[in-house]
C-alpha cells in the first residue's frame, strides 16, 4: 500500500514477484536496504536484534504476504526478536491499529489475525470503524466481547498506537508490507524485488547487526 496516493493499484505488483535475485546473498545499499540516517530505538534484549513488519489490514499486498510471514515468524533466525507494527497513514487507520493491538493484549493474535484478514479480504467486510470491529469481535467464539472493548478504549492500547505511529515516521515508511531492522535499516518488496527475498534482506542484515558490523 502506498502513502503517498494511498491506492492500493499503484504499489507494484513486483512486490510479489519471483525472480533470479532470490538466491543471491549479496545485497547493496541504496538498492535492496536503505540504512537510516539516523538509528530508532528497538526493545530488544541485549545480544538481539528487532525486526519490525509494517502492515495494515486492508493491504491486499499485506493479505498476500501474511501466511508467508506467519511461517517464517514462527521460527526466525536465533537471536531476532520480530514484532508486527499496524500503520496508520491517516487518522481513520487508526481502528485497525486499536484491533491488532487488543489482539495482542489478550493474546489472540494466533488466534484471529489471519481472521482478520480473511473476513476484510475474503469475506468483504471492512472493519474500518470501531462499531464494525466490535460488531465482527462480538460474533468471535471464545473472545470475552466486553473485555475486549475495555481493552480496545484503553490507555495501554493508546499508548501503543501513538509509539506505532512514532515507529512509521522514524523508518519513513511508503508502503507495506516492509521492514525495519536493528533501528538501522529498511526493506521492502520493491526495493528486494519480491517479498520472499525481502525477507532474505532482513535474515542478512540482522546478522549483520547481530555480529556488531
């Protein structure tokens, strides 16, 4: 998805392309990465590095990429901590970033996050305001609907949503799906030439990272 025409036509369909470059290891600043000019603070224990997803829900590229990345989040490479940060390049992104948010503090992410995805881009439901996430979140089996309202208007929700806007600007971030590394660096589809080799870019340099270089 694209900031700045905010239309999903014009981001690149070869961010999902599959070409030769995805064996290649050897990967060029400027060109696969960008390394920030100036480094974002990471919540990583010492002795690991950060690795961020940038995403929204309404992304059909981000739709596309979600069981890839679900695959490989399940088992990164040692010593990588990664996170999923929900964008919001206007203000009306922002209950999205509230629902991955209360997903997260009740510990539903496994749970629903693909659920998500599939009832905005399978189902055709929008979930774009706070009525339609409470609405879809109350039809859940298992999901305590009150509870989760209480935590969807909480300030430890809110408090998340402002450091995720906070964490976009500092990696300057277009489009999704993309990736910050280490508070140092920044990928994505149409830099790496695909998804899956984006995700090679990110394995790179957060052992670059990892081995202090």
């Amino acid at each position: 998805m694209n900031r700045r025409h905010l239309t999903l036509a014009l981001v690149s369909g070869s961010l999902f392309s599959t070409t030769g470059w995805a064996q290649q290891r050897s990967f060029a600043q400027g060109t696969d990465y960008l390394e920030l000019r100036q480094r974002v603070a990471t919540e990583a224990p010492a002795g690991q590095v950060e690795v961020i997803e940038f995403f929204w829900y309404s992304c059909s590229h981000c739709f596309q990429f979600e069981p890839q990345f679900a695959q490989w989040h399940k088992a990164p490479p040692k010593g990588v901590v990664v996170k999923r940060v929900p964008i919001a390049f206007r203000e009306d992104f922002a209950p999205q970033q509230r629902l991955y948010y209360t997903l997260e503090a009740l510990g539903l992410v496994e749970k629903l996050h693909g659920a998500v995805f599939n009832t905005i881009h399978v189902q055709k439901k929008p979930l774009k305001t706070d009525a339609e996430i409470l609405s879809w979140i109350s039809q859940q089996a298992g999901v305590d609907a009150a509870k989760f309202q209480q935590t969807y208007q909480s300030f430890g929700v809110a408090t998340k949503v402002r450091r995720a806007t906070q964490l976009q600007n500092e990696y300057h971030i277009e489009g999704v799906p993309s990736f910050g590394i280490a508070g140092r660096f920044y990928t994505d589809g149409s830099m790496a030439g695909g998804m899956s080799r984006a995700l090679q870019v990110v394995e790179s340099l957060a052992a670059r990272a990892l081995s202090g270089r």
